[in-house]
C-alpha cells in the first residue's frame, strides 16, 4: 500500500473520531493536501505535507506512514510528524 485515501488516513491518525467527520471537515475546506484544498477521495502518499484546520490554529504534519486501520494513540503518532513551525504556532495559541 503506497497511497490511501485522505479520510481514512486523518480517521487512522485519530485527528477525528469517525471518517464521516473527517470527510465533512474536508469538504469544509480545513485540510489541505501539499498547499491545496482537497476532496475526501485525494490519496496521500509517505512526505505528503497534511495541513489540518481546527478553530483559529492550523497543525501541519508530514505523513511518515499509511494505515487503512485505526489502532491506539500510539501507534497513530507513528503515522506523522508535526513540523515545527506547525509546534511553535500551537503553542502561541495555546498561550493566548
């Protein structure tokens, strides 16, 4: 498996409960692939850049791997890794 769908991958890295919910948030216009806004079916592949859009702060992670199954927290944060532009702008937020 070299690409997966963008809907499966969020739900699998547990940045949404359910696929439905990654899937409207996506189609809302809040995460967007390599730059650029995407649909639901997109596929990502291993050095994609995800941008991911929740209330004012926008968390941007590189995909380190694919997986079509949702397993525990751990093993999710396997799945990516946060830039650290994308840390530091969290953690401003957070402390506003």
């Amino acid at each position: 498996m070299d690409r997966l769908r963008i809907d499966k991958w969020l739900w699998a890295a547990r940045f949404y409960k359910t696929r439905t919910l990654a899937a409207e948030e996506i189609g809302k216009g809040r995460v967007e692939v390599n730059g650029q806004e995407v649909k639901a079916a997109r596929e990502v592949k291993v050095g994609d850049t995800v941008a991911i859009r929740r209330e004012s702060v926008t968390r941007t992670v590189l995909v380190r791997a694919l997986s079509a199954m949702r397993g525990p927290a751990p093993v999710a944060q396997q799945l990516y890794e946060e830039t650290a532009d994308s840390i530091t702008r969290r953690e401003q937020a957070a402390g506003q």
